[in-house]
C-alpha cells in the first residue's frame, strides 16, 4: 500500500501485508494529517481492484484501520488419463484410474478452499473418474503447480 499525505501530495511511506495474515501496520510512523491510501500493488492471485481510501489521523483519530478487499483469480486444471495400449479398440472397457497430487509451486502462497499452503505444499489429491478417466479441479488460485501422477489402478475384463 501506498500512503500519501494529501496535503504535501507527496508519498508519506509505503506498506506491505504480510501474505499470510493479510495485515499491515505502521504504529506511530505518520505525523497527523490527512492521506490517502492506495493499493499500489497486489499478490499474484488478485485482481488489484480495491479502491484509494482516505483516512484522517488527528487527537481525536490516532489509528487507521482500513480494509482493502479483492478478487481472487481462480482457474481449474482438468487431467485426463490416457494408455495407448489399454485404450486401444481390444480393451475399450477396461478400468484405469490414476491418483494425483497437486502442488503449488508459486513463489508466495496461495488460498485454497480456505486455507494457506506454502511453496511445495500438496493443496489437493485427486482420482480420476473410472469411466471417463478425468478429473477437474476448480476454484484454484492462478499460479503455478506441479501435478504429479502418485498411485495407478488398472482393471482389464
């Protein structure tokens, strides 16, 4: 965040959230006056839509607690199965279900289905659906992961 003092329309600081508790704090750092707060920039996985907001700090108005809120970028990641021998035209109806990790390999962490996971940390474990041999996930925050192919079930009748 950027706090300007509208004033000396001069930037009087700037401030970062922690990624993690989403809080930031400047105690005692800014003389009274009146700023304005703006969202300079934002983590990877949000939008930066949050709107500048105006705060007073004088005798009667020593803290700022302001709430800046965005939209997350969400997207899916669908995996499909394929064997080129099971899935040939003999063994149409065989069973093949492949289990999944997927890891967030983002530099910062991200917010899945509420809870924080860190670099390298599983953020879901998935099978694919028997008959179709796909499974999709959604709701994840934009990123990079790695998905990992970590059990195989194979049925030939």
């Amino acid at each position: 965040m950027t706090v300007v003092n509208t004033l000396w329309t001069a930037k009087a600081t700037t401030v970062t959230v922690d990624p993690t508790t989403l809080v930031a704090s400047l105690r005692n750092e800014l003389p009274y006056g009146e700023y304005e707060v703006v969202e300079a920039s934002t983590h990877e996985s949000y939008h930066k839509s949050a709107p500048t907001q105006r705060a007073t700090l004088d005798d009667a108005h020593r803290d700022m607690d302001l709430t800046f809120e965005n939209q997350v970028k969400r997207g899916s990641i669908e995996i499909k199965k394929h064997d080129a021998d099971i899935d040939s035209t003999t063994h149409k109806d065989a069973i093949l279900q492949a289990t999944y990790t997927i890891k967030n390999k983002s530099k910062n962490p991200v917010f899945v289905k509420g809870q924080w996971y860190a670099k390298d940390a599983v953020v879901a474990t998935v099978t694919t659906d028997a008959s179709s041999k796909t499974v999709k996930v959604d709701d994840l925050p934009v990123g990079t992961y790695l998905v990992e192919e970590t059990e195989l079930t194979i049925h030939i009748t």
